[in-house]
C-alpha cells in the first residue's frame, strides 16, 4: 500500500446491506445455482466453481470465486490448438513435448514462457503481457477464436456473466460488497502504489461497481479512464449511490461486453 495510506473500514450500513442483499439473492435464485453446478459437474471433470486470488480493499487479498468455464486440462488443448487450428498454420509448429505453464502464443511460436500471470481462469506468459502492453493493443493475452479451452456451458455462463454469480458468497464471507471497486488480479494490483492509484483500494471492492455502468456501451476503456471512476466512487460511495448503480447494473448486462 503506498505510504502514510490510511486504512479503509468498511462502514455498518454497507455491510449490513451486503449481508441482507446477497442472503436474499442467494436464496432467490438457489435453484439456478444449484441447476448450472450439476450442469457443470456433469459436462466436464473438474471443481463447480473456480478460485483465484485477487485483491480488495486495502490490498487484501482473497479468493475470488466464479463457476468454473473452463477444462481442466486446458494446456493440452493449447498444444492441440497450436498445431491444428489454421490462425497459426503459418507460424512455427508447436514441438511434441510437455507444454504445461506455457500459453498459447509461445507454444505457436515454439518458445519458452516466462512467469505465467492469470486473468481469472487464462495464463499469460510475462513477455506477452509487457509486449502487448508496449503496443497499446489493450489486450494483456490472446483472444482464441472457438477457444477449446472453455466448455459448451462456459460459453453461455461467461456471455450471461452467470460465472460471477458466486461472488455472492465472497460477499457474505465479507471479501467483498455489491458495489464497489472490482477487485483486481495480484500482478495489476502491485503496480498501484502511488497516493493517485491506491485511492482505489480504500473503498469496498464489489461485484459491479461505477465503471461497469458507466462506460459499457463503449468498446474500450483506458486505464486511466478507469482509475478515475474508481476513484470517484472511493471518495463518493454511498447508500443511494450503491442503489443507483445496482439499478444501472441491470441494463448494462444486456449490453455486449460482460460486466
């Protein structure tokens, strides 16, 4: 955290609304969560819901929960991909050897991946991270079209963002809230050490918050863009600001781009 930062307390009044709200989704919509967990276990071997560490308010860091959309076995597949699928028939044929820790763009191009990242459930070597982010190209891991990697019911639960509806359950455990600042993944969150970018830490960290409402209708978004709506939220969360963007939250799923 950076220096001198002082510690964010999560106030009564959102925590006991948290509390209330996500018992009571939870209880409302049981049976979809229990229906999408036995479809899950049944279409594919592996855990129902998926853990990654991300980090929340002040710099605390949790398991982050989502229904699992991927295979297990999703290296084999990238080795698979990389030699069958024409997007990089043109590129160096992957060597028949063990490719787990490897990510998709250094098995096409038969090279040796660095330290692995995860954006929730997809690993990206660090030199493809730092590249992309050197290019601008806004995208931190490769896109796959027709990604084997994701299961039939991945598909629908990341485009539904019914994935995320474990995150109730963070939020009862108190990890999280409703509304708050998403809650970024340990590689992005050691980076925002300066006073400008760790306001964003001494806030809630939420299941949908003012970014995700506020520019869903646009394709793409900058960091800097966000960082300031993060930061507006931190010195302006409320009651009614939480109510109001829960209502927005509404709409904005049935846009393109996944909240």
């Amino acid at each position: 955290m950076a220096k001198n930062s002082p510690e964010f307390r999560l106030p009564l009044w959102k925590r006991a609304f948290d509390i209330l709200f996500s018992l009571g989704v939870i209880v409302a919509i049981s049976p979809v969560l229990l229906t999408v967990a036995a479809i899950i276990r049944l279409s594919s071997k592996g855990p129902i819901v998926y853990k990654s560490k991300r980090v929340g308010s002040n710099y605390r860091i949790f398991d982050f929960y989502k229904f699992r959309s991927m295979y297990t076995d999703a290296d084999q597949k990238l080795h698979s991909l990389a030699k069958t699928n024409n997007q990089y028939a043109s590129k160096k044929k992957a060597k028949e050897q063990d490719v787990s820790g490897k990510c998709a763009e250094c098995i096409a191009n038969n090279e040796d991946c660095k330290s692995l990242m995860y954006f929730d459930d997809i690993a990206v070597c660090e030199k493809i991270y730092i590249q992309n982010k050197k290019d601008s190209s806004g995208q931190a891991f490769m896109k796959i079209s027709n990604d084997p990697r994701i299961t039939p019911i991945g598909h629908f639960l990341r485009n539904s963002s019914i994935d995320e509806l474990p995150q109730l359950f963070n939020v009862l455990l108190g990890d999280m809230s409703i509304v708050g600042n998403r809650p970024l993944p340990l590689y992005e969150a050691e980076k925002l050490t300066t006073d400008q970018q760790s306001l964003r830490f001494l806030a809630p960290a939420g299941i949908t918050g003012l970014w995700q409402v506020s520019k869903r209708g646009q394709k793409e978004m900058s960091e800097d863009e966000r960082m300031e709506l993060d930061n507006i939220y931190a010195k302006n969360h409320s009651l009614l600001f939480d109510i109001k963007i829960i209502l927005k939250t509404f709409p904005a799923l049935l846009q393109k781009d996944n909240v």
